[in-house]
C-alpha cells in the first residue's frame, strides 16, 4: 500500500519462477530432515524443563537477593524459551513429521494464557494466510493501531505509544484477547454466541490454572520466600512479554515493510502470496544464541515464506532465499534487534499523528530503495 | 486417608505446579523407564544372527507385563527422527531370569525399521514398547505331538516357544533360502543334539520352494501333530488349504506378518478433521499409512487388521476394506481399521 510498490519491476512470469524456487528450497528441507533435527528439538525441551525446574527450586529460596536473580534469570529464559523456540514453533506443525505424540501440534500446550487451540487458529490461519492484509490480519496493529498513512487517522490513535507499551507488559493477555477477537465478540449481540462463550471459558480455565501456578502456588512452596518468589514470577513473565512483544513487532513492523490492501490478495497466486510474506517480513540479525531466543523468528522472513519447516533449519535456508532477493531485487530488511526495535517504535509514534503535508525522510528512503 | 489417596492428592498438587505439562513429562527426562511411565525399553544389545538378521535384547520399562510364548509386541522406532512402529514376535523365553526380552529382526529390501535395527542401532537407545499381544500361542494343554512349520523369518515365534516350552514329541519344518540364511541354526542344531527336537531343514536356494503335499513324507504323522504354521503368504495359504482338505483345520494355527490385500478401488480424497489436512489417497494404500506421511498422529497396532489398535472414527464418505473389498460408509460411531482400509472416494476420519 506505499506509494511506490517494491515490486512493480517484476513481471507475473517472474513471479511464477519466483514461487518454483522458493518452492525447490522447501522440498529440500523437507527431503532432508531426520534424525539431527530430531535430536536438535528433543534437547532444547530437555534444556528448557531442566531450566525450569531449576529456577524455580532456587526460587523457593528467593528471599536471598542472589537466588531471587539467579532464580529469576533462569526462570525468564525458560519461559521465552518455551514460548519461541517450542511452544510456537511446535504448534506451527513444524515437528509433526516426527510422528511423536508428545511433540505434536495437535497435543501441545504451552505455558501462555491463550489456550493452543486457540492460538493456532488466529495464528496459523489468519496471521500466516493473510500476513499483513489490513483489516485481516490481527497481528497487524493487533486492532488498537495505526500502522500505515494510508489508514485513517482517528484522535485515538494519539495514545497509541502508550497502547502498544501496555500491551507488550501483559502481551500474552493481549494475544489471548484477540484471538478471542474479544473487540469484535464483546458487542451485545456477539456476546451470547455459544461458541464464542465456549472459548472465553476455556480462555477463562487456562488463565486460571496459569496465575494459580505463577502467583499461588509456586509462592506458597516457598514459604517465607512467598514475596520475593510472586515478585520474582511475576517478573519472568514480563521479561518475557516484553521479549516476545518486541521480537513480534521487529517481523512486520520495522519500516521497508510493506502492508497490503484487501482487495490486492483477491485471487493471488501461489508465487503472489510468496511475494508477499516476502516483502511483509523482516529480519533480525545477530547470534546462534540471538536466533535461539527468537524462537528463530529472528529469521522472519524464511518463517513467513516456510511456516512449517522445522525451525532449526531457517538459518541455512536463509542464506538461499538471501539470494533470491538479490536476484530478483527486492529488499531483504534485516538488522540488529535494538536498531530494528528503534525503527518499529518510531513508526508506532509517527502513525500516532496525521500524517505531515510533505514527505517525511523515511518515505524518501523508500522511494531510493524502490 | 488412604496413602493411595494421599499419592493421588499430591499428584493432583504437583500437576498445579508442572501446568500445561504433566509431573511425567519432567520425570521422563530422567526416568523413561520408570513405573507409571509410557511402556518403553531400553535396547542393551544388537547380536547378528545371519547377515541379514539380527537378535535384539531389550530391557523392558517397569509396566511391563509379561508375554506368553509366541506373542508379538509392537515397539516404536525412531527411525531418521521419524516414529515408525512395527510387531515383531518376542523370541526370548518366559523364564528369562534377568528380566530383558529379545526379539529377532530380519532385514527386508527397503524395509526403514528392520534394516534400522538389524544395521544400525546402538545400544543405549530408548524405544516405544507396547505390551505383547497375540494369539499365536500354546494351548494350556501340552498337544502330544507338535509341528511348526517355518520359512524366513517365520521361525521366530516358533523360536519363542520351542525355548519356552519342550514337548515330547516335536518336529520343525524350516525353510530358508541357504544355510547361512536359517536364523538361530546353531541353538536349532543344539536342540536337535539335546534330542529336544526333530529338524527338517530345507534349502529353498537348492531344492525349490517346498510343496505342502511333501510333508507326508517329511513328516509321516503330520496330521495327527498341533501344528503351528509362520512364514511368506504362499505357505500359509497352501498350508491352510492342504489341512481344509484333510479337514483336520482346527489343528493348524497361523500367524500372517502382513495381511492379504485382496481387493483395490479408485481411492480418493482424504480428510483428516483434527489435524485440518486434507491429502489425496489411492486406493491401494491404507488410510493409516495416508495418515502417517501427511504427519497425522495416527494410533496404530499390528498393521494388518487383528488388534484394532488403529481404529478411528469415520465422520463422511466411504472406505474399503483392502482384505475383503467390503465397503464401509460413513455413520454416527462408525469406527475403521486405518491399517486395513483404504479411501473408496473422498472420506473424512477424525484424526
């Protein structure tokens, strides 16, 4: 939907060969999957429940300042781990090859309030189908935000730096709302729906049975440490709002991304949709470690294009599909977490405005990469 | 309280703890075997029996319960990181004192679970295990006279009870391609020295695939034997026909390693409902296996119709089933055998 489309120098033969090698690139991971993926999967949910477990007995111990950081370290990497590298990953059907019952998108649930049922749904389904379609995509702007010029601007768009902060700290409430579509099901008539009451309440259980192991349990298992241990849950878990908030928000928000019309997805073709995960995603760069705690979404781009491909293989994948951009001239966005946070926040706080009567410097920028 | 109670009380507690996941999933980290844990087993070792079978002896978990001579049981194999479970016949005897069982594998051309096994696995891994099953066994009453009738891997089960049990009277027919293809020839060899057995051993290589009709000769009083039959198809379906015929068939009992397709159709569309994958099926392949490559967690069992360990619900369409051409449509509690049934035009199971 920017003035200048990215990829008007392309033709719809060119796109076509486009999707048959992207297409090439995923036969070959699939031809080669096995035991080393296999094993790379098995050891990070070994590492993660070890670490769990860990933190969590040193935090019974957590009225000693030192055991409350260690504790709580431990504990917050855990649960990002969970989340990225397993809980998401898992239920994108990315290990189901492996015929594991116990590793297996249909029988998965993970440690966040939105029930995986749920989840997969809003997720796999609308998110990854419609990447970026405004108006169809919830992840876009989750429905509280202003992400492009061409949207309306509304007076309460004027808070939404502070929506978007907000969110990130109770992120995982935030997810589970709109994949209830909570904003559209509230009204009166909605309300009374069974099914959707039927998902609120299985909602309802999950966060139930979450802040009774996090904030009682768990603190009345350590006894005089009761405290410090609900402070010391209650802080992983917004360590890793924030961490999944801001990794999310680098994948579709940072600027050279691109947004899209609801109308420019009418009849698209199998190359067409490549094309748009391609230029609707963008990457983090950094560390082995970095992509780890990502959940390898810091390859967001070979996510989007290959959502079921096991996430220890993105990495070698990247540096093929690195070369299609090249070939095809297209701008692959990536960079560094801090600078691409920066970027996506700026964007947050510029849409928060009209949009200015001349050009802003980024939407020149666009104009030269174009 | 009781201190059954009070065990399920604090489990109830612990999974408050361990919530989305259960206490075993973190005690499957450290104790796979343990009681109360998904059956598995621990392979302790691999030893060659020909060049191309091999005997491998597995440490069952805790739950184990035991198998009467001549069963199967089912183990799940991780096999280039995918699960894949087949039955094999357990060869160890009963009385075993230490408590492992064996089971002899035969690797077939392309087969990914026996050539894994026979080749490639190390001790130490840990494997799916189900209990045994089966019921090609003995009778409670020792017949006065046995016959088994073997060929190829076939001898397995045979194996498992001629260690388990000794009669007075046995004899054994086996065939196998050369010498060095007949499993177990030396332990046959030592019961034949020990008197424990009478062996006619044939070389189909050498002297051709034996006629069932030859057994009056091989074996005079062979229709006055209980007589146990393991091995290819063709000798089986001769073997059944032969006894029909002398209308003695009650004392024949078979065991077949993989059913008899009889029939196939056009197949058809394949809807797998909880899963949300919709795949193209023949009309030949079985719906389990349909399921299993598509990444569909399919329950499976023997792989050939007998321990409806694999059914599912059929929610729509029609499916056929490969052994008899028999027709089962969709309706409300309608379940299928996925091993056995193939899609006979666009069906929906609820997987």
């Amino acid at each position: 939907m920017t003035a200048i489309d990215p990829t008007a120098h392309l033709t719809a033969e060119q796109i076509e060969e486009l999707g048959r090698e992207l297409d090439a690139i995923r036969d070959e991971v699939i031809a080669s999957r096995g035991e080393k993926d296999a094993a790379y999967i098995r050891k990070v949910i070994s590492v993660q429940r070890k670490l769990e477990l860990t933190s969590r007995g040193i935090l019974l111990f957590s009225i000693f300042p030192p055991a409350w950081l260690i504790g709580t370290a431990g504990l917050s990497v855990a649960k990002i781990l969970e989340n990225m590298e397993i809980g998401h990953n898992i239920l994108h059907g990315q290990w189901d090859w492996m015929r594991d019952p116990k590793i297996h998108s249909t029988t998965w649930e993970w440690d966040h309030v939105s029930p995986a049922e749920q989840w997969k749904h809003s997720h796999n389904e609308l998110h990854h189908t419609y990447t970026n379609v405004i108006g169809k995509d919830n992840d876009l702007g989750y429905g509280i935000m202003r992400v492009d010029e061409d949207q309306k601007w509304h007076p309460m768009h004027l808070g939404q730096p502070l929506w978007n902060f907000i969110n990130a700290c109770f992120f995982e409430y935030g997810i589970a709302a709109y994949d209830l579509e909570l904003g559209k099901n509230l009204h009166k008539r909605r309300r009374k729906n069974p099914e959707f009451r039927a998902r609120a309440k299985a909602v309802g259980r999950k966060i139930r049975r979450q802040v009774l192991k996090d904030y009682v349990i768990h603190p009345l298992l350590s006894g005089p440490s009761f405290l410090t241990t609900l402070a010391a849950t209650f802080t992983a878990n917004l360590i890793r709002n924030l961490w999944s908030h801001s990794v999310i928000m680098c994948g579709h928000f940072p600027e050279g991304v691109q947004v899209f019309e609801r109308r420019s997805i009418v009849g698209e073709t199998r190359g067409q949709w490549y094309l748009r995960q391609m230029m609707g995603s963008a990457n983090i760069s950094g560390s082995k470690a970095m992509h780890i705690m990502t959940g390898n979404l810091s390859h967001q781009i070979e996510h989007h294009l290959f959502p079921d491909l096991p996430s220890s293989r993105y990495a070698e994948v990247a540096v093929k599909v690195r070369a299609l951009f090249e070939k095809y001239e297209l701008e692959y966005v990536s960079g560094p977490l801090p600078k691409q946070v920066f970027s996506a926040w700026r964007k947050v706080f510029r849409l928060s405005l009209p949009n200015k009567k001349v050009k802003t410097p980024d939407r020149e920028r666009e104009l030269v990469a174009a | 309280m009781t201190s059954t109670a009070l065990r399920s009380r604090a489990w109830k507690l612990l999974e408050l703890v361990t919530t989305p996941l259960l206490p075993s999933d973190y005690l499957d980290l450290v104790s796979p075997l343990r009681a109360g844990a998904d059956l598995r087993g621990r392979i302790e070792a691999v030893h060659p029996e020909t060049p191309d079978a091999a005997t491998i002896v597995i440490r069952p978990g805790r739950g184990w319960r035991g198998h009467v001579a001549g069963q199967y049981v089912r183990i799940g194999v991780d096999v280039d990181g995918v699960r894949l479970w087949r039955a094999y016949s357990v060869t160890s005897p009963t009385s075993r004192s230490d408590g492992r069982i064996t089971i002899t594998v035969k690797a077939i051309p392309d087969g990914k679970v026996s050539n894994h096994l026979v080749r490639r696995v190390k001790p130490g891994t840990v494997i799916q295990l189900d209990q045994a099953c089966g019921e090609f066994v003995l009778p409670a009453a020792k017949p006065a006279k046995v016959l088994y009738l073997t060929a190829g891997s076939g001898i397995t089960p045979a194996m498992g009870m001629l260690r388990d049990t000794r009669f007075a009277d046995v004899v054994m027919v086996h065939s196998a391609p050369r010498p060095e293809d007949v499993i177990f020839r030396n332990d046959l060899h030592d019961l034949v020295a020990d008197k424990a057995l009478r062996l006619v051993e044939l070389h189909t290589d050498t002297h051709g695939m034996l006629d069932v009709a030859r057994l009056e000769e091989l074996v005079p009083d062979w229709a006055e034997r209980e007589t146990w039959a393991c091995g290819p198809a063709g000798l089986l379906d001769a073997a059944e026909a032969h006894w029909a015929e002398h209308g003695i068939a009650a004392k024949l009992h078979t065991e077949r390693f993989r059913p008899t397709v009889v029939v196939a159709g056009d197949g058809g569309e394949v809807t797998f409902g909880k899963t949300g994958k919709t795949v193209a099926a023949d009309g030949a392949t079985p719906l389990l296996s349909v399921g299993e490559e598509a990444g569909v967690l399919m329950p499976s069992g023997c792989r050939m119709g007998i321990c409806f360990g694999c059914v599912t619900p059929l929610k729509s369409g029609a499916v056929r089933d490969l052994r008899t051409g028999e027709i089962t449509e969709a309706e409300d509690g309608v379940l299928v055998q996925t091993c056995v049934s193939a899609a006979a035009g666009p069906c929906e199971l609820e997987r």
